[in-house]
C-alpha cells in the first residue's frame, strides 16, 4: 500500500469525513485553483448553512451560503509564491461554488462534495507553497489530496495533514523531455531489430526508401491511436507478435535475401510495433497535457527508425560487397544473428 493510501486510511479509521481534493494548475501566468470539500465537514464548521436542520446541504443552501465557504476555504486553505512570499487568494466574490454529485470512488460512494474553482494572476511563480488548518477543530488530522501541475510539467501529487504546516512545491518532469527519453528506452527492443532485419531485406535502395516511408507513416499512426487509446489491443499478445515478427523477417531475409518489395511487411508489423509503442507511452500519460509530448515520443520513434534503417541500410550494402557467393554467406551470418535474436526476444517475453 503506498503512503497516500495508507494515511488515507489511517485518516478514515479516526474521522470518517476529513478529506479534501485539491488541484492547482499553472499556465499562462494564471494560477487555477479546483477544490472539493465534503457537506457533512462544511456543516461541522458552519453549521448555519443548513438552513432546514435536516443535516445535509442542498443545491439552494449551498448557493445562498457561497460567500462564507469560499471565505473559510481562503482563511483556512493558504496558498502563495513560495520564492517571492506573495500570497495568492481569490479576490471576494470570484469564488464559482457548486454542489457536487456524489463520488463514484472506493473510498465515497455516497458522499457529496462541495466544489470551489478560483482563478488569480500568477505570473513568474515557480514554486507553490500551502498552508493549511482546513476543518481542523473539528477533524482533527484531515487530509487533503492536492495535485500541483505546472503547464508541460507531470503533476506533483501529496497528501497533506491540516496541522498548520507548510509544504512546498517545485514543477514536475517536463513531459516533452520524459516522452523524448521512454521513447529512445522503448526503441530499444523488437522495434529496432525489426527496423535492422527490414533494412538488411531492401537489396535496392528504392525498395529501402518505400519501406522505410512505409514503416514511418504506420508506427506514427499507430502510436498516436494507441497513445489516444483509439486502438487498444491484449498487451501480451502484442508484446509476443512484436518479437516474433523479428524472427519472421530475418527467416524471410535467410529465404529471399533479394527481395524486389517489403512494404506489406512494413506496413502489418509497422502497425503492430507502433501499437506496442503506444502502449508504453499511454502507461504515463498526463490527460490534458496537450499534443506536445505525444509528438515527441512519435518524433523520438521516428528519429530512433531514421538512424536504424541508415545503419542497417550501410551495414547491407557491405555486407552485399565483393563476390557474390561471399556476400551471400556474409547476408545469411547477418540475418541468422537477427533470427537468434528475435526467438530469443519472443522467449523472454513468452516465460516473463
């Protein structure tokens, strides 16, 4: 059990209604605050929003007694800029207060929520700091999960115990950066070997260049429609296909070592490696972070695809020189390393 889930429990067993949700987003010089506080620890607090004693907050009460939760939260909820110390709340009366439905989550199934969305200029902020004593009188040990995240950046997730202290907060990982990086990690594998057996199988360049146009268009595609989980497909039965198309081509290549087209091959296992490719960026994906890291993970693909087909495409070519006899003993050593590969590839993952 990881330690957000343990304090929440903790959190639970003493005081079944201290929880709170909290996400901060910035971008653009605007600092965006969403806050989700439940009903029953609002009335706790303040009492004289229910206005018809029958212990639960209705849509009209909750409107009519906007103007006091949002002050509360402010008082009791502090953010600000830790490095210049300014603190950043909500002008009055900018305070948009809702009541929510009930959560569809393990923790509260039935529970409502009270949600609060602000907005303030932020320009130049690179470190968040809050302070919180939010339902502390009355829950003692109330926890709040916040989630900060900085435009571009992977969110920074805590739980934060309302006892007062302050907590601060730097930007996440860019994305772009993370995507540009697990897409050279993924590469290394059965997309590289397939690319590497597919250069060795183009005797002639224009069957090169029409397969690797080929191999390009279809993992790109694919991978944007299994990043977007557009396409979705058994993992393990992809993962296996993967590996074994590296043998399949390389005992191709052994068969047919000149080869007049490998397009088709290019694009049925172009399609399939991109798949598993999209898979591997989809397990981090950030929702709402827009199309830049996708496109630098394709564009990492791409690049790592590019510089595999220049290398197996030089490699063939010496591999190719001299007689003829002896080249073709040279491509049959080439392609059987390649095959060995891809069996052992296909093993690993078959008993992992």
């Amino acid at each position: 059990m990881g330690m957000p889930s343990l304090l929440l429990g903790l959190c639970l067993a003493a005081h079944p209604n201290s929880f709170s949700r909290t996400d901060v987003a910035l971008g653009g010089g605007e600092l965006e605050v969403r806050q989700e506080l439940q009903c029953l620890s609002l009335l706790e607090v303040l009492p004289a929003l229910d206005g018809d004693a029958d212990g639960f907050l209705s849509a009209r009460e909750v409107r009519g007694g906007a103007a006091d939760i949002a002050a509360y939260a402010s008082a009791h909820y502090r953010l600000s800029d830790a490095g210049r110390g300014a603190p950043l709340r909500p002008t009055v009366g900018t305070v948009a207060v809702e009541l929510q439905a009930p959560a569809r989550d393990a923790w509260f199934p039935t529970e409502e929520w009270v949600a609060l969305v602000w907005t303030v200029r932020a320009p130049g902020v690179r470190r968040i700091a809050i302070e919180l004593d939010l339902f502390g009188a009355t829950s003692p040990g109330h926890l709040d999960h916040v989630r900060v995240t900085w435009r571009g950046r992977r969110p920074v997730h805590d739980v934060l115990v309302a006892d007062g202290a302050r907590w601060e907060c730097a930007p996440g990982p860019s994305l772009v950066r993370e995507a540009t990086a697990r897409s050279a990690r993924a590469w290394l594998g059965a997309p590289l070997a397939f690319v590497l057996a597919l250069a060795l199988g183009c005797a002639r360049r224009r069957t090169l260049l029409r397969a690797a146009a080929v191999w390009l268009v279809a993992s790109s595609a694919a991978i944007v429609a299994r990043a977007h989980e557009f396409v979705k497909l058994d993992e393990r039965f992809v993962d296996l296909t993967a590996a074994l198309s590296v043998a399949y081509l390389a005992a191709d290549v052994l068969l047919h070592p000149r080869a007049h087209t490998r397009w088709v091959e290019a694009l049925l296992f172009g399609v399939l490696h991109g798949v598993a490719l999209g898979a591997l960026f989809a397990e981090h994906r950030v929702d709402g972070a827009g199309p830049a890291p996708v496109l630098a993970f394709v564009a990492g693909s791409a690049l790592g695809g590019v510089a595999t087909l220049a290398g197996g495409a030089a490699l063939g070519a010496r591999l190719r020189a001299g007689s003829e006899e002896a080249a073709a003993r040279r491509m049959r050593f080439a392609a059987g390393v390649v095959l060995a590969g891809g069996l052992l590839l296909f093993a690993r993952r078959a008993v992992g």
